[in-house]
C-alpha cells in the first residue's frame, strides 16, 4: 500500500511538472482548472496538486516580482549611465566646438588681410590734383562800393595721363568744383621729412603716387 502511494506521488509528481509547463505563470485559475483534471475527483490528490500549483505559481509570480525590480535597477542605472554619456558627449562637443573656434580664429588672425585703408584724393575737372599752393591771396574792401573783394588764386599740379599739369585756377572756382575720389592704399614711401602714398583708384584702377598732404 505504501509503495502504491510511493508510486501515485511519483506519478502525481510528474503529471504536476507536465502541468506546471503548460500552465501559464500568470493564470492562477488555468493552474486550479489543471489541478483538478489531474485528480480526476479524488478530493485529497487534487488538493494535494492545487496547492503544489499554487505555490509554484506564485514562487514564479514572486521570481518575476524581484526580476522586474532588478531589472528596474538595471534601467535606472542604465539611465544614469546614459546621463552621463551625454554629459561626456556634451562636455566632448563643446571642447571640439571651442576648439574648432580657436583654431579658427588662429587661423583668421594669421591669414587675416589687414583692412586697406581708404584714401581720399581730389579730382578737377576729371584730373587727380597732386597738390596746390597759392599764388594770390588778396581780399580786401572796396572803399566806394563796400563790397569786399577777393583775389585768391591757386597754382594746381594736375596729373594729366601720368603728366603734371600746371593750372591755375581762383580758389572759389577749385573749391566749388572740385571732387574727392575713393582710393585703396597700396604703400607707403617717406623721402626726407615728407611721406608719399601710392594709391589704387577706386573707380578704375590707375595707380597715383601723391604726398600724404594732399588728400583727404
């Protein structure tokens, strides 16, 4: 008799395995309707197997329990983890971008073309003057009429395709018809206590050399 139930345990044993593989963890009902079709009515077996599956169930149920918390665990320092990559990947950027910006503007400071300055010249009755001086300066008032007149007249050196031009011109009419021309400073030369410039005409590209008291 105690064999036979030696060998109904076993048996019951087994079938609980077989069951507890095809029982799904999460479906405590599915367990109690297999336990009860393994017993097959008898009361205390199917008791027996119940509570067998119940207790594997929600063994399983509470592994899975402490799997997901370990597995949040896991994703939280995961998260951390992932923080602090992007802080490393942040940090990694702004160094290469400050870096780049440094060696770009090395680069410009030393590849940098100095701004040429603007010169201004003048021009008369379409000549570049390279200078004046001036040759009359009388004004004075006339007695019978009150009226004051001016005899002011300047001596212009004009540059006439590449020729110097005397003109002379009354200082009213020079300063009234004149014009100022833009242009590029190319170099700079000193010959005793004077300096000249060497200047690129703006509009059209004829280079002028004029002392630095005639322009602007």
């Amino acid at each position: 008799m105690a064999n036979t139930k030696k060998e109904r345990g076993a048996e019951l044993k087994a079938r609980i395995e077989q069951s507890k593989i095809e029982a799904k963890q999460e479906e405590l009902e599915a367990a109690r309707i297999a336990a009860e079709a393994i017993a097959n009515g008898d009361e205390e077996a199917k008791e027996i197997i119940k509570q067998e599956l119940i207790a594997e169930v929600e063994s399983r149920e509470f592994q899975e329990d402490v799997k997901e918390e370990v597995v949040e665990v896991k994703l939280s320092i995961l998260e951390e983890m992932r923080k602090e990559q992007q802080l490393l990947r942040d940090k990694v950027s702004f160094l290469e971008q400050v870096q780049d910006k440094g060696r770009v503007s090395n680069f410009l400071s030393k590849n940098k073309k100095q701004e040429t300055p603007i010169i201004k010249i003048r021009l008369y009755n379409g000549h570049v003057v390279l200078s004046w001086r001036t040759i009359e300066d009388d004004v004075y008032s006339d007695m019978e009429t009150g009226k004051i007149i001016s005899k002011q007249t300047i001596s212009l050196i004009l540059d006439k395709k590449g020729e110097k031009v005397e003109e002379k011109v009354s200082l009213v009419a020079f300063n009234r018809n004149f014009k100022h021309q833009e242009c590029r400073l190319v170099s700079t030369r000193t010959i005793g206590n004077e300096t000249y410039y060497t200047l690129e005409r703006i509009d059209n590209g004829d280079v002028v050399e004029i002392n630095t008291v005639y322009v602007n």
